[in-house]
C-alpha cells in the first residue's frame, strides 16, 4: 500500500493532506525540573513514516540530480558528499592568507 503513496506523491510533486499531520509529544528534559513549567519539556513532533520516507527520497532525489548535472558551486561543501566544513574552512583561511600575503607585497603578483 505504500509504494503507490510514494509513487503518486513523487509523480505529482505533492504530499498528501494526511501525511502533513503530526502529532507533538512533551517530555520532561530533566527529571529534576519542576513539571509546570513548559520551558522545561522537550517537544517531539512526530510525522507518519511515510512522511519521512518521502522526504528522504525526494531529499536523495534532489542531490543526485545536482551532483549528476554538476549544479553545485565548486566552493560548496552542504549537501555534497565528500567535502566538509573543515575543509571548507581551510581552504578559505588558506585564500585568505594568500590575499593578505598578496597585498603586503603587491610586486609578487
């Protein structure tokens, strides 16, 4: 029954009404913490599990296609797989360092 779901839901680049409906459970953070405050619970929504497939799928989608067609900016390192932010991060601190170095003695360039 769900991959009918799935597929429509793909098909039509909709999410059904019924799978946007959530439920959101309170718990206590800590069991210390006086129980009538509100600011001391944890909310968790909760979505049907076809919700979150489909997210997952159509998220999956979206990134194959823009590896697949090369959309991502060289720079970019957020959804790609390989790059992370610390290699994001050095490889600026290095242009930065280059620049600086660049414009203390500009006859090097």
């Amino acid at each position: 029954m769900t991959a009918p779901i799935i597929d429509w839901s793909m098909d039509v680049s909709v999410m059904p009404l019924c799978l946007k409906r959530f439920t959101v459970t309170s718990l206590l953070k800590i069991s210390k913490l006086g129980k009538e405050d509100m600011k001391n619970y944890r909310r968790i929504p909760s979505l049907p599990f076809i919700s979150e497939l489909i997210e997952k799928l159509v998220a999956r989608g979206v990134k194959e296609q823009l590896e697949h067609d090369d959309f991502h900016d060289s720079y970019q390192s957020a959804y790609r797989r390989g790059p992370s932010t610390e290699a994001c991060s050095l490889e600026s601190a290095h242009a930065l360092i280059v620049m600086r170095f660049l414009m203390k003695d500009p006859g090097l360039h």
